[in-house]
C-alpha cells in the first residue's frame, strides 16, 4: 500500500524507472543491485521501496533544480 500511495503522489517515480529502463545496463544503476546470495532475505517490496527512496530523491533535485533531468540523475547514482 505505501508504495502505490508513493508512487500516486510522486511520479518521478515511475519516470525514473522507465529512464532507468531505456538506458543501457552499463550506464544505469537503477533499481540497485541486490547481492545473489542474500537475495532472499529480502522481500521483493524492499526493492519497490529502494525505487521509491530513488524517485522521491530525483524529484526533490528536479524541484530544486539541483539537476537538470532524470538521466544526469541516474549518471550521477550509477
């Protein structure tokens, strides 16, 4: 439920992950990258929230114009 309100509220969420998703997979960082071999002490909603800590972030940088769009954001996460 807190992801979908987050995610309602603040759409550079899912901005960000369809930048992330476009770029190539050495350029973009984006979702984080869990360690294999604890992977599984991790529910999959860990890394939903992981994305929205991400989205809210770049969208914060946006507002203040501290960054210009969102692939400068994930160049400078990456």
């Amino acid at each position: 439920d807190l992801d979908n309100y987050l995610r309602r509220k603040y759409k550079t969420i899912d901005a960000l992950i369809a930048v992330g998703n476009s770029m190539s997979q050495e350029v973009a960082y984006f979702p984080p990258q869990i360690n294999q071999n604890n992977y599984n002490d991790f529910p999959k909603e860990y890394s939903f929230l992981i994305q929205d800590w991400f989205g809210i972030l770049a969208d914060v940088l946006l507002k203040k114009a501290i960054i210009k769009n969102l692939e400068e954001f994930i160049d400078h996460i990456g």
